[in-house]
C-alpha cells in the first residue's frame, strides 16, 4: 500500500435502528473530526430551546468513542433521559489511487470494503420500552446535599468501619494491663 494513497472515503448509508421514530428527529452524525463542543450545543439548542423529545447520536469506527461521550455529556446535563443503545457494523469503502501508474494505462484504483463498528443511541424525554434490547432507564435524580457541579457520590469511597478486635491477627493485639508503673501496653503477647 506504500504505492498508493487515499482518495475518498465513504459510507454505506444506513436507516435508523429505532422503529416509530418521528419524521423530523434529529440525528447527530459524529466524525472522527468533530469537535464536541460544537456537536453538544446543537444538540442542547435542539432538546432545550426547540423541545424535542428525542435526539439520535451516530457514529461509526473511530468516532465511537466520541459519540458515547457526547451520549453522557447529554444525560448528566439533561437528566431523566431514557436510552436505548444499538450496536452494528457498517461498510466504509475507500479508494485508493496508484502514485507510480504505468507510463502507457490509466490510472489504477484500489478499492477497499471495511467493515468498522458503528453505534446509534436514541435518547428520549419520554419513556420508551424497557424490554427492547440496548435499554437504559434513566439515572436517578441526584439527592439532597450534593455539591452543585453536579456529581454523584456514586464513584466515592465511604471510610472503613473500624476494624473488629477479632479479625485481627493475635500479634497485632494490643493489651493494656492495670500496672501502675506506666509499661502498661505491650504488642505481640499472646492468650
């Protein structure tokens, strides 16, 4: 392949995994190039200001990644979303054209058929049904007292309780006697 170079990339064009959609959903296309950024301002002009109730995100090889965390971006600002995930392969075609063509023929094109991951996440204000594969209720509301950026304790550690006298080995014991002398703490004694 040192021989030719890139010339055109395209996909196959796939409907939608979701049945009953609205005509008029808005489906985010996310590229490898996309800047989040932007992607995620469409997407919350579109669900806040002209309320819709649902909203489509796509995205197939490298730009899958990019298109799940649009997907979380969306819910953590939002809330109360419920998703449903599907997952497929969709066909790239790419061509590629000789750089040293032979003197006296055309030009030679290489075609190459790729089959890359693609992902389609609907995500939606109303409920949608539970038992479809790829469903994900919606996070729970975050409780009172939290702090205001947002973020749950989900993730956080709660400190150990102390640990019981029992559980620990017999050499870590501490005894403490009643001896006046002050040497009253001594390790590593036995019953």
């Amino acid at each position: 392949m040192e021989n030719f170079r890139k010339v055109r990339t395209s996909e196959e064009e796939m409907p939608l995994p979701f049945p009953d959609l609205p005509p008029d959903v808005v489906e985010m296309k996310v590229k490898e190039g996309s800047k989040i950024r932007n992607l995620m301002n469409f997407a919350m002009a579109q669900m806040e200001l002209k309320g819709r109730r649902q909203i489509v995100f796509s995205g197939c090889g490298r730009a899958v990644t990019k298109t799940i965390t649009c997907v979380e971006i969306m819910k953590r600002k939002l809330g109360g979303l419920h998703q449903v995930t599907k997952v497929r392969y969709k066909t790239v075609l790419e061509v590629w054209e000789s750089q040293d063509p032979l003197p006296d023929g055309p030009a030679q094109n290489l075609t190459v058929h790729k089959n890359v991951p693609s992902i389609c996440i609907l995500l939606s204000r109303d409920p949608l049904d539970p038992n479809q594969t790829g469903y994900q209720p919606p996070e729970p509301r975050h409780e009172v007292g939290e702090d205001t950026l947002g973020s749950s304790s989900k993730g956080l550690k709660r400190p150990l309780p102390p640990p019981c006298e029992e559980l620990l080995p017999k050499k870590l014991q501490v005894q403490v006697s009643d001896s006046p002398r002050g040497m009253g703490t001594t390790a590593g004694q036995q019953d």
